[in-house]
C-alpha cells in the first residue's frame, strides 16, 4: 500500500438520475457530477454516460490511486457476480454483466451493489448511523427500499438480495404491489401510496384545502397542508406514521437494530412522521424493542455514490 | 489446545421439557438427559434441575476436557450478557442473570442464547442445512421462533434479539397475538392457531369427522383427517400452508436464505403443508426469490442440546 492518498468512485444509477463522485476514505467528496438517466437509451448508453461521469470526477486522479468502482442500481442484482438481474426503470438490464462491461473499459476493479445496501453503508460510515453495530437502512419514495447492517456487517444473504424489505407484505390479501404481490409493505407506506390515497380521499372531502390539487396533489402538499393545520392532511400523515411504524415494528423483531435510519423523498417530512411511528412501536413491539431510536438520514441524495465509494473501499480491502 | 477428545454440553430449558447432552464437535452425543420443565418451581429449582442433568450427561468427562455449556431458553433474552429478559413459560426469570448463576457453580464458561438460534446453529451444523451459508430456520409449535444464518454467520442484532419471526406481522389489524400485538405471523400460523381455527370450522361442519373431536381437536387429527380425504381437513390443512407460505415469501426478501428448515411439532406434517407453501412462493415472491427450497428439520427435539453444544464451543474459540 502506498502513503499516497487513495480514492473510490462510486456511481448511482437511479431511474431518473444519474450520479457520480471520487471520495476519500474519511469520506470527503473530491469530485460529483450527475445527469438524467436515458432509462429508455439502453444499456450501451447508460454504459456510455457512466463512463462518462466517470471521467469527470476522476480527473486530476492518477488511475493508480483510485482502489475501485462501484456502481449501484436497483434490485433485483446479484451483486456478488456483477449482474443486474432485472431493473424495473431501466429496460435492457435483464441478467446484464454490468460491473464485467464497465470493468473492460477501467484500469481498477469495478463493482456492483443494491441501491438500498449501498444508502445503507453510507448512513453507517458517513451519515445518521455512524458507531452503531446493527442498522436497518429504509427508504421511502416512489418505492420502499433498504439496507440491513448486522453485527458490524454489511448483511447480504444469496446472492447479496438481503432487506427487501418493501416487500414484506404486511396485508397478504391487500392491495397489489407494484412486484406483482399482494400487500406490501411499499403497497402501503411508499410515497405513492400515500400520494394516491391523498388524491382518493381530497375528492370527497371539499372542505379540505387539498381538494383544490385533484390529480395534482403530491405528497409534500399533504405535508404543507398539514404543517397549516388542515385536518384531512393531518389524519393521511398520521394514517402514513402508523402504516411506516407497522413496517418498522416488524424490521425490529426480524434484524434487531440499534436505531433505524429513514431516507427518501419522505424523510423531508421525518418530524411530521417520527411521533406516530414511534407511537405505534411502543405500544405495539416487545418490550424489549420499544425504545428503539428512528433517525432521519443525513446524506440525502449523496448517499448512493458515498456508500457506493465506502463499499469500492471495502471490496479493495477485502482482495488485498 | 490439546490433542486429547473435546466435548461441549448443551442445555434446552423448554416450557415444558428440561434436556442436557454432552457433544463431541462432530456432533455425536456421547449422553443425554431430559425431565419435565418444573415452570412454576421457580429459578432456584430450576438451576438446581439444569446442574443435576449437567453433572448426570457429564459423567465421565473430565472437566478440562469441557470447552463450555450454552444454554438455550425461549426469548427475549440478552444472548451477550447472558441475562434472560423474560421468559413468558416460566415466571420468574425476568432480568434473570442466568449464565453467570450457572458459571458461579461450574468450572467451564456458560453462556445463554435463544433457542430459535440454537435450534438454527443445530440444523446449519448437524442438519438440513449443512453446507448453506444463508439459512432459515423456523419453529412452528406452540408458536413460531426461529433463527437465521447469513452469510455464514448466525444473525444476532442488538442483544442477539434479530430473528423473531414469529412477531412479524402480517395483519395489523388482525387477530391477537399472545405478545399482545395483533396480527403476528404467530397468531396466524402456528399450531395453536391453526388447531383453534379447526375447532371453529369443526363446530360448524357436522359432515366433517373432525366434528366428533369438540374441543379436543389438535393439529394431529386435522393432518390424519386430511391424509384420509375429509375436506374440511384439508381445506384448513391448505389455508395453513397458504399462512405459512405468506410467512415464508416475507422472509426470504428480508434474509434472501439459501433454504428455509421447518421444525416444530408441525414438521411432522412436513409433507402435507410442503406443497401448498411452495405454491404460495411461487406465485407471490420476486422472480428470484421463487425456487427457493424447504426442508423439514432433521433434529426433531434434539435441534435445541445439539445447537447449545455447537455454540458452546463456538464460543470457546471466539474466546481463544
């Protein structure tokens, strides 16, 4: 090893976003850069802009002193072997050798890790978990996704497709799920679901200021009209705290955390939704897991490429 | 270390069974004892009955030759400190320091676990699961426990408290459970459950020939009924592997096992519920996630003195 200062890059490749950063070990940005992702280009230009990216933030780095790359994307992947198995927003990724096509065109290792593992390290090292031994990482936006630290470890299971956990069904004969499932969790707690049964509840109730919005309405309207007091955004924001608190009662029980850390476009609203969440899992958890601390994540949109670049730390480290 | 043969003792202290053995790390047992759980005699007599069936199963040994005992007792328990929380089958161990009360008295290291991970350890080792990295193990009997390896590792979480499966909820608004939660994976699937929902349906249906049971209908009779075709039987023998089968489909995009072990007095039905459970798998679980295999447990009581002894001299190592 050298006393030189080394570098990771990391790579999230979101639906709709596509973003990049060079970063120290101690966790300091040298470099970003981020662009929309043609989820429609394919594969050869998704690869392309990657590479791209890539580029830019690396410039002024000699190639020697970068330890890796490590691209995350949405599951299902198998991040042991590189391969995106499936990418709902990203047609053309079906059993794709990712982290093998970007490592023919890159002088240093190039690996492959889910979204929700990826935010989940970030927040570990870098952001509301940092010390803690076990965290469950969960984030709430179009979608529910996550990240489970066990044991000071990284928990992956098969083919690192651990911590699914927006779809732990939580209504086995409730509504259908974007996976094809009935009830899950992300059925229920996502931000589309909770936008969708704002939309369905402001059409009947045209004494609420969210009846204006119709099919318009979002769910940062909810929240604001809640902030003012409005009572039918109060009961949908007090009716999303209880739905995430049933999801984060049963993520204590099965992974046992020290805190669990909330992120996504919903954690804008975490002081709105962190006093009926814990509400429900005090009276609800065992004993034992009622007090478990529930923190807002710190790094926002960042934690993709920070925990992405963590993790092309620790692959480096795990082959040396 | 010496040459010499090693041995470890295991202890299950059940509701209603007490059992001690001594292991070699092959895993044969060279002895083992069992006798009634005295529940109500209190931890004074029971201490006095684990160190009686310790001494009996260790005749012979010489002390050096003792790695340890793990014992293994129902949750929630502080599995680092060795103190059980609270045991709902046997009033008085609440804060209970068990291990250092059995240390003071032994001259090898105890230490106490959950007995969902020693039954997981027992099957990962000795078992169904041997050779997996990734694995889940579930108890249905009276309740649902379990454990989980991952990664080839046992899961612990904060207190060694991750895995309890039976208190994931999969209606939130459903039954009650004896945790006092409503909805748990308990209160749906386990034998109880399932031979209360027999007693209904036995009550109403005088076609059936479970109607002549009342209210001395067990889970035994609804199996032996449904292998001789009566159709209430298998009608609730299909509506319990379905509830499993929900269970299950949670657990493996939570953990993402290599296998899920089945245990507990309704393994003994393996072959009867295997079907429909796989069933519900393959129709609801992410693409991935589908062909995931289940086995019936191989240990039967044994899993709890086999998984002790396994970890107690897991725990030796750790230490050495």
């Amino acid at each position: 090893m050298s006393a030189a200062p080394r570098f990771a890059l990391g790579v999230d490749l979101g639906g709709t976003r596509l973003r990049a950063a060079a970063m120290t070990e101690a966790g300091k940005i040298l470099a970003s850069e981020e662009m929309p992702t043609e989820a429609n280009g394919g594969p050869d230009r998704i690869l392309a802009d990657i590479l791209r990216l890539v580029e830019t933030v690396s410039t002024g780095i000699a190639a020697e002193a970068i330890e890796g790359l490590c691209v995350c994307a949405p599951g299902p992947l198998d991040a042991r072997n590189g391969i995106a198995l499936h990418i709902p927003t990203l047609p053309g990724f079906d059993d794709f050798p990712l982290a093998a096509m970007l490592g023919e065109k890159l002088p240093y290792p190039v690996s492959l890790e889910n979204d929700g593992i990826a935010a989940a390290v970030a927040e570990w090292r870098y952001g509301a978990g940092r010390g803690v031994d076990n965290l469950v990482y969960m984030t709430v936006s179009t979608g529910i996704g996550g990240g489970v630290i066990a044991d000071g470890r990284v928990l992956y299971g098969r083919m690192g497709m651990a911590g699914h956990i927006g779809h732990m069904s939580i209504r086995p004969d409730g509504n259908v799920c974007p996976c094809g499932n009935a009830g899950c969790f992300e059925a229920y707690g996502s931000g589309t679901a909770f936008t969708a049964r704002g939309r369905v509840a402001a059409a009947r109730r045209r004494d609420s200021s969210l009846s204006r919005y119709a099919d318009s309405l979002h769910a940062r309207d909810i929240f604001a009209a809640a902030r003012e007091g409005d009572a039918l955004a109060r009961d949908l924001v007090a009716e999303e705290a209880e739905i995430l608190g049933q999801g984060v009662r049963n993520l204590l029980h099965l992974y046992s955390p020290d805190l669990v850390v909330i992120g996504g476009g919903i954690a804008n609203a975490f002081d709105q939704l962190e006093g009926g969440i814990r509400a429900y899992i005090a009276a609800r958890a065992l004993p034992p897991f009622r007090t478990m601390p529930i923190r807002r994540a710190e790094l926002g949109d960042r934690s993709g490429v920070v925990g992405t670049a963590a993790l092309a730390f620790a692959h480096a480290k795990r082959k040396a």
